[in-house]
C-alpha cells in the first residue's frame, strides 16, 4: 500500500478552559501519527511545548499514553516519542446486519481483541439481543475487573429503517416490524449497563476509514460501502459529516438509470444481495459470502458479472456526487475481500472514463482500507470518539 499523508485535526487553543478539546486533539493526533514526539505534537497542534507537556504528564497518568525510548543518534537532545497506551481505553462494537451481526471489543490503537459473529435470514430484536447477550459474557470472561472497568461503551452500527425492504431480504412483516419501536439505548444498556452510541452502519463504516484509514489524509471525500445494500458517508472539512438526521450519504437512494423504470437507485444495482441471488441461481450457497473470506474463493462468473454491473452504476453515482461537492477523492469498500475490493474500483475508474465528466474534475476513486469489518470497527469507535478525539 502507498504511504499515505496523514492530516492533522484542526489546531487547539492555549487559553484556559479549554482542556478538553486540547487533550482530545492531542491523543488525535497521537492516533493518527502513531509514536510522535511532544515537540512535533506542539508544532502539529499549535500549543506551547508547555501546553502540551502538561497534557501528556495528565494523559500519561490516566493510563492513555506512554513514554517510549528515547531516540539518540540524532544531533540534539534526544527526542522521546509518546505513543497511545492501547489497553488505556477499550469498547465494545455492534453491527447488526440484514444477513450477519458480529459484536467486537477494540482498543484505544483499534485492534480487535475479541470478535463474535452470527448469521441469520433476516434480524429481529429478539435474536440480536440474544446474540448481544451472549457474545457479552464471552467478552467479559476473558477480560480482568479493571479491564472491563476501562470499556468506555458500546456502539452501534445499524442500517435506519430496519423493517424496510421486505421484498428484498424475504423477512416476516410480524417480525422486522418489531423494529419500529425498538429503543437500542434502552435495550442494549439494560443488557451491559453502558453508554450506547448509535450510528447508521454505513456511517459509522466512513468512521472507521475516517479514523483508520485512508482518510486520515483526505480533508472532504464520498464514501461508498457496498454491503447486503449499498450505502456511504460524507467527510467534510476532516469530520465525517452525518446530516439532519443522520442519513447523509444515503447514496443508496441516487438514481443511476432511467426513473421511469424499476429499481433505477443505486441500491438496486450495485449490492451484495443481487450477487447472493446470483450465486442462488449458479445452484451455489449464498449464505457463503457472509461466512468470511474464503466463501469468495470459488465464486466464478456470478462474481465476475456482479463486478461489471455494480461498477457501471457506482462509477455513475461517483461521478453524480462529484458534481454536488467537489471532493477530494471517492473511496470504496465493501463486505468482501480485498482483491475483490480491488476488482470493483478498478472497473469503475474504467468506467469513469467512458462518462461525460465535462463540468467537474473527474472523479479519484480509490480503494478505502479497513475492509470487510469497517461497520463494526467504526461501532467501537463512536464511544472512543465521542470522548476522547477529534473526528
């Protein structure tokens, strides 16, 4: 992978009063860069190298950052980098899916320390509760009193409107529709007894890219996520930008072929279940998909048809939010392997340059890098986020 220009947060303020947002920019900018000295953190950041070592005396001490080894060899004094502590802080993500839920803990670095997953037909309340219930025990039987003291809350990755699409994932009405008066918080707390952060799962999927990934170098961009429905996220001036009501980058619903016909939205023509349906068509299992990366080893033409379809209409909305915003780059991913990944955005640069992108810059899409898990690593960020970055 190409080294990647890491962007800094916005800069902080040496005034009083202010503790927080200094603390929170400077853990940020520890997370995007990695180990980094304090005078490099108080240039990046705009304080004082006072400021700023009194802020890690405080982080050190609340078991959020460490000192590592001093760097000699070096003219000067030797430089002694400050990294993040991973076990300082840890949270628990939920992705609840329209096929698989999978429940994770995350540390401060973002690295899994347990995953559970589940499949499903379809979701009710009643199985991912169950599911949410159970996998918890498992987590906290591996984890010590003080390490579960430490988990900061759980957050929540769901698509909005989960008794939606009937037709589509062949659900009972009875049972999604149970959705409707669902309260996450309330049910989910009385569970774990923690703060619940919820988030559409596409945004929350440009979360973790945001925090992550590649778009740690990019100030605005379009995110697309390709899972059992295709949705993304919106990143504006380096914060993933949610909306009014939290759908903002619901590129599903963008038109890509004549309205006038049926399925004419981008969901219909460049999600995973068309490619289930295929594979349940070849006389293949399409449950296979959901089970990890090795059911995509053997899918042949089904894929590869998938793969052109899917492009020619994401390579149309890609071009269609270019010209609403104009953004630095568009970046894809999806609930599958990398080299499909890789597949899917080179089919549609391809197909970019068959378009009539007069009027805009063409669009710079890119492969994003969390992957196939970047609903549910950016679940376990929105608790971390929330009370200790900037994001």
């Amino acid at each position: 992978m190409a080294q990647v220009e890491i962007r800094d947060p916005s800069g902080g303020a040496n005034q009083t009063g202010v503790r927080d947002h200094n603390e929170r920019l400077v853990l940020s900018l520890i997370q995007r860069h990695g180990a980094i000295a304090s005078a490099e953190i108080a240039r990046r950041a705009g304080l004082s190298p006072q400021t700023v070592s009194v802020i890690l005396r405080r982080l050190e001490t609340d078991g959020l950052v460490a000192k590592g080894e001093p760097q000699r060899g070096k003219v000067g004094k030797p430089l002694t980098p400050v990294a993040l502590r991973p076990e300082g802080v840890l949270s628990l993500g939920l992705k609840i899916g329209r096929r698989s839920c999978d429940l994770v803990l995350m540390d401060l670095a973002g690295a899994l320390r347990a995953r559970h997953s589940t499949t499903y037909a379809y979701p009710t309340p009643g199985d991912v509760t169950d599911f949410l219930r159970s996998s918890l025990a498992k987590v906290h039987a591996g984890l010590g009193p003080d390490e579960i003291a430490r988990i900061a809350g759980v957050g929540i990755a769901a698509p909005f409107e989960l008794w939606n699409w009937l037709d589509t994932v062949k659900a009972s009405p009875h049972e999604m529709d149970a959705w409707r008066g669902f309260d996450f918080a309330t049910e989910i707390a009385a569970i774990g007894d923690y703060r619940v952060h919820v988030s559409n799962d596409a945004t929350a999927a440009c979360a973790a890219e945001h925090t992550f990934g590649q778009g740690r170098g990019l100030a605005d961009y379009a995110y697309f996520f390709v899972g059992y429905f295709t949705g993304g996220g919106v990143v504006l001036n380096d914060a993933v930008y949610s909306g009014r009501s939290g759908n903002a980058g619901a590129f599903g619903t963008l038109p890509v072929i004549d309205t006038s016909l049926p399925d004419h939205q981008l969901i219909h023509n460049a999600s995973l279940y068309l490619l289930e349906r295929a594979l349940t068509a070849a006389g293949q299992d399409p449950m296979k998909i959901w089970q990890g990366p090795e059911g995509w080893d053997d899918i042949g033409a089904p894929l590869d048809d998938w793969i052109a379809h899917a492009a020619r209409h994401l390579a149309v909305a890609a071009v269609a939010v270019s010209s609403v915003i104009d953004f630095q780059a568009v970046l894809i991913d999806g609930g599958f392997p990398p080299a499909v990944r890789a597949r899917l955005v080179a089919a549609v640069r391809d197909r970019i340059d068959e378009l009539d992108t007069r009027g805009i810059s063409p669009p710079d899409v890119r492969e994003a890098s969390v992957g196939a898990q970047a609903r549910v690593i950016g679940a376990a960020s929105l608790p971390i986020s929330a009370q200790f970055l900037l994001t």
